[in-house]
C-alpha cells in the first residue's frame, strides 16, 4: 500500500527554496547520483544513499528536497522511492536542473560529489 506525503505543488515550488536546497553539499549529491539514475531505474530508494551519510542525516535531507519540490517521495510500505520532479523543475525554470547538473558533472571530483554504486532490489 502506497502513503502520500505532502509535497507542493508546481507552482508552489520557489526559486530561493531550489537553489537553498542545491547549496548543501548532500543534497547536491543526492540530487546528482537521482539525475544519473532517473533514466534506468526511474526511482530510488533510501537505503541507496546510505553512502551519502547516516540515516537520519539522510531523512532530513530527504524532507528538505521533497519540500522544496526538487523531488517527489512515495512511501510503499516500509520503503520510500523517490525521484526527480524534472517536469515540474522544467516548467518553473526551464534550464535550471539541466545546468546545475552540468555543472556538477563538470565539477564532480572537485565538489567531492560521489557516484553511488546501487544494487539491484
């Protein structure tokens, strides 16, 4: 069974609130390693990220970019998947996620930004 949890909506999601969330070095990097995984897999889960930091680090983070609107969270059972709002992002600021990416891709190894190895559930 699947829980919603509360994110906003498009046109709730702010460019000060985006760029907040993107300042933090964790949540770059989880954004990136999303971004890197989004086409294969689609959704991710926590546990994927336990790399990043410890759990409960990981849990604010998680709230931080779900209520942002940089990500959308789903709880299935104990599990939550999450993925980008790259539609969403688009459409507020068109360009926006596409170049903070390209940037981080360009500047990985100097920002520290891991690339995680995911396991297959």
């Amino acid at each position: 069974m699947s829980r919603i949890l509360p994110h906003p909506t498009r046109e709730q999601i702010e460019l000060p609130g985006v760029m907040d969330c993107l300042s933090d070095p964790i949540r770059l990097a989880i954004v990136y390693n999303l971004a890197k995984r989004e086409k294969e897999v689609g959704e991710l889960r926590c546990g994927d990220f336990y790399g990043l930091s410890g759990k409960s680090n990981l849990a604010y983070h998680f709230t931080k970019l779900r209520e942002a609107g940089l990500m959308e969270t789903r709880a299935v059972g104990t599990a939550r998947l999450m993925k980008l709002r790259r539609e969403d992002l688009e459409s507020r600021f068109p360009g926006l996620l596409d170049a903070v990416l390209a940037s981080a891709e360009r500047d990985a190894e100097r920002l520290q930004l891991p690339v995680l190895e995911f396991t297959e559930a």
